[in-house]
C-alpha cells in the first residue's frame, strides 16, 4: 500500500471541524473524487457504521463498501474502504493557536484497472497526493466559511 500524509492549519475551532469532516452528507463535499455516499448504517457515524461509496478517477468508476474504523471526538476519525479502490483514511484533529491542525493520513492500493489504463505509475502516485492536498484545502475553505 502507498501512504501519503498531509497537515493543514484551519481557522476554525476543533468541534467545528470534526463535526464536518465526519458527517457523511460533507464527504462527497470534499473529496473530489468520491461521487456517491449512501446506505450508512448509523446517523451518529460511530466506530462500526458501514456505507457504500464510488469513486471516480480518469473517467473510471470504482465501488465499495466502507467502515468507520475510528470515531474519537473532536480527536480521530477513521475510514476503511473496501472494493474497487482500497483506501484508509485517518484524520486527526488537534487545537492549534489559530484554530484546528487536520492531519490526513491515508494508505491506498492502486486499483488492477486503473494500473492497466496508465503504465506510468509515478503519475498516478502525483495525482493521489494532488487529490489528498485538494481534500485538506477544501475542508479549510468549507470549515472557514461556514
């Protein structure tokens, strides 16, 4: 599995933060490549919930099934996603003098069709830590202007 990690300083308090990086209706809002959301299991998203998710990259659609692996209050959120695009995902929200430092960690393992489409796998890699930086910059943008 490839790993990136990311950090980002939000100008917005911590509850404020967490509460819209782990509402699954936001999701979709900011991660760019992820289309759908839907069948979540739980309204509260704890540790356990399960949803199904697409996800689309280079006009290609991948699908799954995920999981909440994590759900610590205003701490530590955490997603596994299983199927066409195998993705964990970790943030971890700590207050900062001027509001939220969001870390974003996340492992993924590139899909066989996507591979088979794109020989050159460095680009691949640059695009995955494009789209990662993008997630961290639009959750800054939402969560500021909220």
């Amino acid at each position: 599995m490839a790993t990136i990690s990311r950090k980002i300083i939000i100008n917005a308090p911590v509850e404020k933060v967490f509460s819209f990086v782990t509402a699954p209706d936001n999701w979709t809002k900011y991660v760019t490549s992820l289309t759908d959301i839907r069948d979540v299991s739980s309204a509260k998203v704890e540790k356990g919930a399960t949803f199904k998710w697409e996800y689309k990259m280079f006009g290609m659609k991948f699908k799954g099934k995920g999981f909440v692996t994590e759900n610590v209050k205003n701490k530590k959120f955490g997603l596994k996603m299983e199927g066409g695009f195998p993705i964990v995902e970790t943030y971890s929200f700590t207050p900062s003098e001027k509001g939220t430092e969001l870390s974003f960690d996340i492992e993924y393992e590139m899909p066989v069709k996507l591979m088979e489409s794109f020989a050159n796998k460095v680009v691949l890699e640059k695009v995955n830590k494009k789209e990662a930086a993008a997630v961290l910059s639009q959750v800054k943008t939402l969560c500021e202007e909220l």
